[in-house]
C-alpha cells in the first residue's frame, strides 16, 4: 500500500493526500464512495461521498487524526506546544490528576539505569 493516496472530492477535485490509516478511519465513518485499485490491488486514489447542500465541510481531523501539538505564538516568535490532556490551553498541566499515576508509570517503566543499558 502506498505511503500517500490521493484524495479527491465526488467533483473531481484534489484535496490532498493521506496515508493508510487515515483512508481506513474515512472508510469506516463511512466518508469515501470509492476507492480505484490498480489491476495488481494497490490502492491509486480514494474519492469522497458527494456533499449535500447544507452539510458542514469536513473537518481537517476526519483525515489527518487528532492534533497532540500546536503553534504557539509567543512574544519573542512561534513554537511548537504539546496540546493539555485537561483541556485548558493555557496551563502547564500535561497530565490531569486523575491520570497523573499512569503517566508517572510510563515515565518510570522507560526510564534506564546505566547498570541495565550494558
């Protein structure tokens, strides 16, 4: 299966490309009418369900999935910033709470000692 497969409106239209997970998610939500396969099986393009009048346009997420980061502006210039699992955009809480245990697990279950690297 290729790396990106083009995506086009029920008019025609390009609108960009995914990659495979992403064209599996539009299947199953139901959002692709067609996929072309070439006569050896690999997938050559998806196309769209046509959109009736008065549907909202598809969201970005439908296709590129859930953005963790963010461009922040900042007074010095723009960077990148991780999105907060509580919901609050501006706060430092990465981990809520009621999740912090399990994230202080994971932090702990990756971390090495010098002793087990060698």
């Amino acid at each position: 299966m290729p790396d990106s497969i083009p995506i086009y409106r029920a008019d025609g239209e390009l609108c960009g490309t995914i990659g495979p997970a992403a064209l599996q998610r539009m299947q199953a939500a139901g959002l692709i009418a067609r996929v072309i396969k070439s006569r050896k099986g690999e997938i050559k393009r998806a196309i769209m369900v046509p959109r009736r009048h008065g549907d909202r346009p598809l969201p970005v997420t439908a296709y590129m999935g859930t953005r963790y980061s963010f461009l922040d502006r900042m007074p010095v210039g723009q960077c990148w910033d991780l999105k907060r699992l509580g919901g609050a955009r501006w706060g430092t809480n990465y981990a809520p709470d009621e999740v912090r245990p399990i994230f202080l697990q994971v932090v702990r279950e990756c971390l090495v000692s010098h002793s087990d690297a060698e």
